[in-house]
C-alpha cells in the first residue's frame, strides 16, 4: 500500500457538517440504511408517469410497480382471512395488557386486527396466493397522479398553514382526493410527506388550528408516532420494541407515549405483536411466577410496526418455510447430481446440497461467485430451468460473463451465460423467464446474488413467486452494508441456522482481496502492493479532498492503470457537506463534462444514478431531453424520465454513497473519506466500500484514526426485525 504526499491547492474549502442540509428521511450519511433509502424514499410516487395511452408495452419501472401493487392486493386477501379473535396474550400485563385491550376494542370494527399480540402458531401456510405476472396493457400501468384541482386545494391550505406551496403535490398523492379535508381537519397529517419534521408539522397546526392546537392533541400522538414508525424503517427496522418506540414519543414531547401508540393502534395505522423469546440463558418467567396452572410464562417482546412491512416479513417467513418443509421436485437422478458434484471442483458441496434442499445459503466473496456459477451451469445440464438474478444491471453483466467462461478448467458455454437477470426485472417480467400458468416464476432454480442487499418486501416477492418444489439459492458476502430497505434478510437466515449454510473458501485475489479480508475481520491491514493496486492519498481538509478525488479520477488513474473516468467509480459517506456526493458530483462534472446544465441540471453525456424505485439505483448517462421528459441509456437500454420525476429521481453519478455503489464493481474506484465523515463510518461500510474496486483503490484520506477504529470497533448498527421469531414455529429445528 503506498502514500501519496498531500498536494497544496488554493481551492480548500472550509469543512461543513455532513448531515446538515438535509431534512429527515435525507439523511447525509449511511451508518444505517437510513441515508440511500431517503436518497430514494422520494422516488416512491411513481404515479406521474407519461401518458400511456400510446404506449405498447410497459417499462421496467411501471412494470415493477404493477408487480408491487399486485402483491399488495393478495396482502389484503391475506388480512382477509384473520378474522378470528386474538387468542394469545391472556399472560400480559402491564402497558402489554393495556395494548392488547385497546387492539380488541376494535376486532369487531370495520379494519379487524386480528394479528394484534398473535403468538406465531404452528405451520398454518394455506396455499399461496400466485402472484401474477403484469402483463402489458394499452393504459397506464401507474395510478393517475393528483387532480390539479386537488393540487391546488392543497396549495391554498398550505399557504395558509406557512407552509411551502411546493408541496402541494407531494401532499395530495399522500392524502388522496380529500387532502384538503384532511388535512383541515388534522394538520399533523403534513408529517406523511417525505423530509417533513414533528416541529415543522407543530408550526403549520399551530397556523390552521390557532388556540385549538396543543402538545397532547391525540392527533399529533397518532401523526407523530406514524412517524417515528417510517423514520425506524428508513433505518432497516421492520418494527420497534414498544419502550423504544414510546420513550421515542417522549423525546418528541409527546405527554402520553402510551396513549398514543393504543390511540395509532385502534385507528389501524400500525400493528403490534408480541414475539416469544427463546433465546440461550433467557428467563423462564415474565415475572417471576408461573401461572395458575403451574406453568412458567414465556418471556416476550412487545414490539409496534407499520402494517406494511409487517405483512411483507410475516409472507416472507411463510414462503421460507414452504421452501424449507418441501421436498424439492426431483429433477434428475442421485448419480446425475453427484456426477454434475464430482466435476465441479469447490462448487461440488454446493451442488449436493442444492440437490437435497429447497432452501440454500452460500457465503463469500467476489471470487466465490465462481461456485453459484458452476451451480447455475450444473442445473442446465441436469434440465433444469435455472435463472440467477443480481441486484444491479452491473451485479448480472459480471455474473453472465463468469458464467459464460470456465471454473477450474472446464470449458463451458451455452443457455447457462443467457439466464441472468436483475431482481427487478424478474420480479416485473421485464427479464427472466416469465409465469407459469398458475402466476409463479417458470424456473425449477433461482439462485439470488448480492443476498445481504434483499429488503423485507422485495424477499417477500421473490418467495412467494416461487413454485412448489422449486429449489432457491441466496448467496452473497455477509460483511457488506445489509439493504436499503428495511430488515435484515440474509443475515437473519444466517443466524437462524434453520437450512445449509456454505461458506466459501475462495479467497479473494491480490492485495485488494487481502486488504478487504482483513476489514471483514476486524482489522485494517497494511498490504503489499507493488502494482499500486492500493493507494493512500492523505489531506488535510473538505475542499483539499474535491480537489484530489478529480485529480486522481481525471488524470492520475487513466495515466497510472489506464482506466478511464467513466470506469471508476467516487464513494463517498454521504451527499451533503463539502465533499459529498453533491460537492465532488459538481467538480467532477466541471472537469469531465462542463455545460450549463440546459435539462434541469443535466447535459447531454453526464453519468448519472437513477432510482427508478425506492432502493434501486441504477448507472446511466444522459442522452437527452424533450418535452416528455430526461432522456437516459441504463444498461443498454433507453429509458425515459418523466419531467415531472427527474428531480426526486436523477443524480449525477460519478460520485455515489456506499449504498448506491453496493452490488457493482469497477475497474477502479475512489474512496472519499474527508474529516466530517468519520462519525458515518462502520466496518460494513468500509467494507463495502473498499470492495467496490476490481483493479486499483485510492483512499483520499482526512479521518486520521477514525478509520482503523471503525473498522476495529463499529459493527453494523443493529436492526429490530421479526423474521426469525416468525419462522422458529415454521421449521423444525435441526437435530
């Protein structure tokens, strides 16, 4: 690894606080998936689409939504069906009780909470739901976007409520066709719109409802835990512990926490369970007695969440679970597998165990893909209809061509390299092999790369769009960031330990895959890099750490490696501050592609990060513009961005957050990591970041020793998720 000496430049900048310039759901910095979900969290209205009565076929973006939007729908069938009373709880007591009984109020009310406090039961998974592929339509695929008379009610309550009139439009597809109703009738509702605060929401209720307005209003209880709820699951948490969410309540001046979580839970805005713990050393009592029949409670968390995510992880746990307890079709004989084993060198454990297993864990690096290749080559000349999917167009570029070349000598070519796709396009149809008659995927094999990126509801969809007897592989690297979205899927399964877990003995290549091994263990390694395949570049502050970042991206790596600017990728913390994503996007645009911005703020040849959904971002570079909208080419193919969209969904690209860049890989990259960045950093994020480089890494380093600590001491921050408490009742427990 070699140092490069500090250059002086006449353009430093003073340093400015990496958090703050945005407002909540933006956050400026990535220790929790709460930055790059906020980065797209405001992508989430995909309504204002163009018109598509002309069109002939959807895009991935539309065709995605109507995938989600079908999902939704067997969620509310699935809601339908728990209609009975809640059995359990009879034990609690306390503020457990007193949820329960607010719940049980309202059973017999329109919107029955029937899941309210349920112990997990048994395996109870009636047949699935299919889940339809969407198929392309002459209409638009997205629901209408508000009515502009609509629109402009809403301005005129904002206006006089103080508040900004640009968020008319936002606040009328959050509320709907009575947005001015309600928003009259409960100011606090402004807090569903994206990036508003408690505070700010305060300001305009004080406006509109003038002496009527006070803290213990049970309306501002309802808005303001909604809140906390969605803040928690930009964070990665599928719910909260009820004393973490109520002394959450407190610190937001909330009088009663307690009465307005039972007030959000009989208006049916969030849910509440209670979850048994069984965990080693746990006591075996609630309160140190045992019940009248002489039998010891069980202990329990009580824990609140919005129903959406909910829903998503408890159809999750039921689809892991029919993969887990099925027998796997049998395709191809006990010799034909062990002799597609025998031939396939590290890969041969893999095989087998996919052979016997509906439900299979493969752990490793980037040079471990070589084995869930072999795999995907093994299951085509077994027959099967087997498909890998990736969470980025880069992710399935990379692994179509290791799939297409030769693991350990063995030549192999054929139908195995042209079935990759994307997640999403899986999910949407726009890739994969389609439905089957009865709406699951058409595939006897699913093998899913970059596992750790899976979010609750995109795990969900993927499950539950498998067919009985299908066998579903999820690989990837445990020490990168977990996903943008909320839960922890692939590390709850590791620890779970309810199906094969195989990790890979592929040790990464070279110096970078010496230094990265090191990070996921702990420790900070000084390498040898006689190619300077590593390079540390120090300075001193904000504007020294611009200057460097376009010096070694513009001139330093193309001489030095020859990799050219649009082949290496800028990583930094966060996107505000002075050396954010923002800053080093607008001095790298200056260097590499200067012009005024003519298509609001983009020009023709600008690399770009489009989230076509929330948590999705995807590389492009922009072609050009007219009136329908922002013209780009992602991944070959062309995309239109409608104008009304291109703000909330297009950024510049050449320089990213660690959660953006996660899932792709570059010849070489540009780790950025000036001083108001080292409170953001975590061994995870190094991780990923670091990772990110195939060839050649230069770290522009101004954090002095908080590097080596993160890397020592800060461990992902935790998630409260629900998936392995749901699934212990599920799947038999392994002797």
């Amino acid at each position: 690894m070699s140092t490069e000496p500090p250059e002086t430049t006449e353009d430093a900048e003073p340093e400015t606080p990496a958090t703050g310039d945005e407002p909540v759901g933006a956050a400026e910095t990535e220790g929790t998936a709460s930055a790059d979900t906020a980065d797209t969290a405001d992508t989430a209205d995909t309504a204002d689409t163009a018109d598509g009565a002309e069109a002939k076929k959807l895009s991935e973006a539309e065709a995605e939504l109507a995938a989600q939007r079908l999902e939704r729908e067997r969620i509310e069938r699935r809601k339908a069906e728990k209609q009975g009373p809640v059995a359990a709880g009879a034990k609690l007591s306390g503020k457990a009780a007193d949820l329960l009984a607010a719940v049980r109020a309202v059973e017999s009310g329109a919107k029955p909470a029937a899941t309210v406090f349920s112990e997990p039961e048994p395996p109870r998974r009636p047949a699935p739901e299919p889940v339809r592929r969407p198929e392309p339509v002459a209409e638009p695929a997205a629901p209408a976007g508000p009515a502009p008379e609509s629109v402009e009610a809403v301005r005129g309550v904002l206006a006089e409520g103080g508040a900004p009139e640009a968020l008319a439009p936002q606040v009328a597809a959050a509320l709907g066709e009575t947005a001015e109703q309600a928003l009259r009738e409960d100011p606090w509702q402004l807090l569903r719109v994206a990036g508003v605060r408690p505070e700010q929401a305060d300001g305009f209720a004080r406006a509109l409802l003038g002496a009527e307005c006070a803290p213990d209003d049970e309306r501002r209880g309802r808005a303001v835990t909604g809140w906390l709820l969605e803040q928690a699951a930009l964070a990665g948490h599928t719910a909260l512990e009820l004393p973490a969410l109520t002394a959450a309540l407190a610190r937001q001046g909330v009088p009663d926490p307690d009465a307005a979580v039972q007030d959000t839970l009989a208006e049916g805005d969030a849910l509440a369970f209670q979850d048994a713990l069984d965990e080693p050393g746990a006591p075996a009592v609630t309160n140190g007695e045992a019940d009248e029949d002489g039998e010891a409670e069980r202990p329990v968390r009580v824990l609140v969440g919005l129903e959406r995510y909910a829903l998503a992880e408890e159809s999750l746990a039921d689809g892991l679970a029919r993969l887990i307890n099925s027998v796997p079709k049998q395709d191809g004989s006990a010799e034909d597998w062990e002799g597609a084993a025998s031939g396939a060198g590290s890969a041969a454990e893999l095989i087998r165990a996919v052979a016997a297993h509906g439900l299979v864990l493969h752990t490793g690096g980037e040079a471990s893909l070589a084995e869930p290749a072999a795999l995907l080559r093994a299951a085509d000349s077994l027959g099967l209809r087997a498909w890998a999917a990736a969470h980025t167009p880069v992710g399935r570029d990379r692994f179509a061509a290791l799939a297409r070349g030769a693991v350990e000598g063995e030549a192999a070519e054929g139908e195995a390299a042209r079935t990759v796709a994307t997640v999403a396009g899986l999910l949407s149809g726009a890739e994969g092999p389609g439905r089957d008659a009865d709406g699951a995927l058409d595939l006897d094999l699913l093998i899913v790369l970059d596992a750790p990126l899976l979010d609750v509801e995109t795990a969900a969809l993927v499950t539950e769009s498998l067919p009985d007897g299908a066998r579903l592989v999820l690989a990837g690297d445990p020490g990168v960031l977990w996903s943008a979205g909320p839960g922890r899927v692939f590390a709850d399964l590791l620890a779970a330990r309810v199906c094969p877990q195989l990790a890979s003995r592929r040790p990464d290549p070279g110096p970078l895959g010496e230094l990265v091994s090191g990070i996921g263990i702990g420790e900070l390694n000084q390498v040898e890099a006689p190619g300077k395949e590593v390079v540390i570049v120090p300075v001193r502050d904000a504007g020294e750490a611009v200057h460097r970042t376009v010096q070694l991206v513009a001139d330093s790596v193309p001489r030095a490696f020859g990799v050219p600017p649009e082949e290496t990728q800028v990583i930094t913390p966060g996107h505000g501050g002075a050396a954010g994503t923002r800053a080093l996007n607008a001095a790298l645009k200056a260097r590499l592609n200067p012009g005024p911005g003519r298509f609001g703020g983009f020009d023709p040849g600008d690399r770009v990060a489009y989230s076509p959904a929330p948590g999705r971002t995807v590389p492009g570079r922009v072609v050009g513009a007219d009136a329908e909208g922002l013209r780009l080419t992602c991944a070959g193919e062309d995309v239109l961005v409608p104008k009304e969209r291109v703000e909330q969904s297009v950024r510049h690209g050449w320089a990213l957050t660690a959660h953006q860049a996660a899932g792709g890989r570059w010849p070489a990259a540009v780790v950025v990591l000036p001083g108001d960045a080292a409170q953001a950093l975590s061994r995870p994020w190094v991780y990923t970041a670091f990772s990110r480089a195939d060839r050649h890494l230069s770290v522009v380093h101004g954090v002095g020793q908080a590097l080596p600590r993160a890397v020592a001491e800060i461990p992902a921050k935790p998630r409260t998720t629900r998936l392995p408490a749901l699934l212990r009742p599920q799947v038999p427990t392994p002797a």
